[in-house]
C-alpha cells in the first residue's frame, strides 16, 4: 500500500522527549542533514500522528524522524514532507518511533536499547493476543530481534515492570481495576506542557548566553509576538493557523 505524503507545518509538530526513543540527538548529523537539505537532497518524509484523530487542526505529534526535524528548523523552512500514522493509543507511539528506529539511523546505544524494551511493553506487545497472557522470553526475544536477549530480559522485566515478571511466572498481572500494573498511560496535556516548559527552558539558556545585546533584543521581539499570537489563538480572537497541506 503507498502511503499518503503531506507537507505539514513545523508550527505544528510536537516534538515530546518521552517518544524518543534515542537517548540524546546526534548534532552532527542534524548538521550533515541540514547541509543536504540544503543541496536539494531530498530525504525520507518524517512520520506523524494527530494529536486528535477528530480535530485535524490540533497538529501532529512527532513519531519518526527527529533528526530530519532539526535539521529542517536548523535552515529556517517552515514545511516539512511527512506520513501520517494511526497509533492505537499515545502509548504505542514510542514503540512506532522504536520501530522506525530500528531500521535505518545511527545505531542504538545500550541505553536506546532500554527504551526500545520498554516502548515495546508500554504499548501492550508482549501480550500473546490472548486476553492477558504473557509471551514467553523467548518470544519476546524474537520480537525485540537483536534488542535483548532472552537470558537477559527477565532481569530488565523484574527491574523496569515488576508486575509483568511475576506473569511471565505465573503470578498475575493485572490490579484490581484490570489495568497492567506498572504500564500507566500518560497524561497527555501533561506531557505536552512538558514539552512546552522544556522549549522555554532552551530559550531561557539561549537568551542567556547570547553576547550580543541586539540579537537578543530581536529574540525578545520575536519572543513577544509568540506569546500575543499564543494568547490571541487560545482566547479566540483569531483562528489556529493550518498545520498541513496536501500535494
């Protein structure tokens, strides 16, 4: 099946810490990518999902492809090629971005290999399909493919998902609301004021390490204009900017 590419603003992608999988950005590939882009090399579409599946107009949330992001914001562009996919749930949008990781990209680390585990149990596949069974290790392994092996992945299960690792043994799973203990799904508005106070964050040590009072003062204009427009969208006075455009 070919998939659907859009262009879509950078305006409108969130870009949350929790659905990256890698532990930290590789800026000298955000660089090489950048100098690419700028060669006219055309790259891979990043993928998104909806924030809201019923209101198109809410944005997308970053799924795959944070290097290409940076590196597109890096040279100024507003617009961004992407594929929209439909997560069954936010959880399993980190096991969505491990997928893609896992593929093509710079290696994992040991620790991206942690994540990759836990995306993995967060968005329920270490479930036989069956109502709550659990799969086997040997299972699981084959599944992670090269991520952990089975000898090891009961330790990360008893470290990281206690409740989960005593089902794998035969002990129960789930509490008493039917719920997997240990696999609470996020508070999405959280996350996503998390990612806006972190953005803030970056600002802040930007603002202060820039020597030059006349950029900053710049930055401060541009900053103002932001937060009227933000204040503007959310009371009403004017309407939310299109986040994509079909080809």
């Amino acid at each position: 099946m070919t998939e659907e590419v859009i262009m879509v603003s950078l305006d409108a992608v969130v870009l949350l810490p929790h659905n990256q999988i890698r532990e930290q950005m590789c800026f000298k590939t955000v660089r090489h990518y950048a100098e690419l882009m700028r060669g006219g090399e055309k790259f891979v579409p990043i993928k998104v999902a909806r924030v809201d599946a019923a209101a198109e107009a809410k944005g997308f949330v970053l799924v795959d492809g944070w290097h290409r992001v940076h590196a597109a914001q890096r040279n100024s562009l507003r617009e961004i090629q992407a594929v929209i996919v439909t997560p069954s749930g936010p959880e399993e949008i980190p096991w969505l971005s491990a997928e893609a990781n896992r593929r093509h990209g710079l290696p994992l680390s040991r620790v991206d290999k942690r994540n990759v585990f836990r995306a993995y149990v967060r968005a329920k596949k270490h479930r036989t399909g069956r109502g709550n069974a659990v799969k086997s290790a040997r299972e699981m392994e084959k599944d992670l493919n090269g991520i952990v092996s089975r000898h090891q992945l009961p330790k990360w299960m008893l470290s990281d998902f206690p409740a989960i690792y005593r089902a794998m043994n035969g002990s129960g799973l789930e509490d008493g609301n039917g719920h997997a203990e240990g696999v609470g799904l996020p508070d999405m508005d959280e996350e996503y004021a998390k990612g806006a106070r972190a953005a803030m964050s970056d600002y802040m040590a930007c603002m202060r390490a820039i020597k030059d009072n006349q950029k900053a003062l710049t930055l401060l204009t541009d900053a103002a204009a932001v937060v009227t427009e933000v204040s503007e969208l959310v009371t009403g006075k004017r309407a939310w900017p299109k986040v994509s455009i079909d080809f």
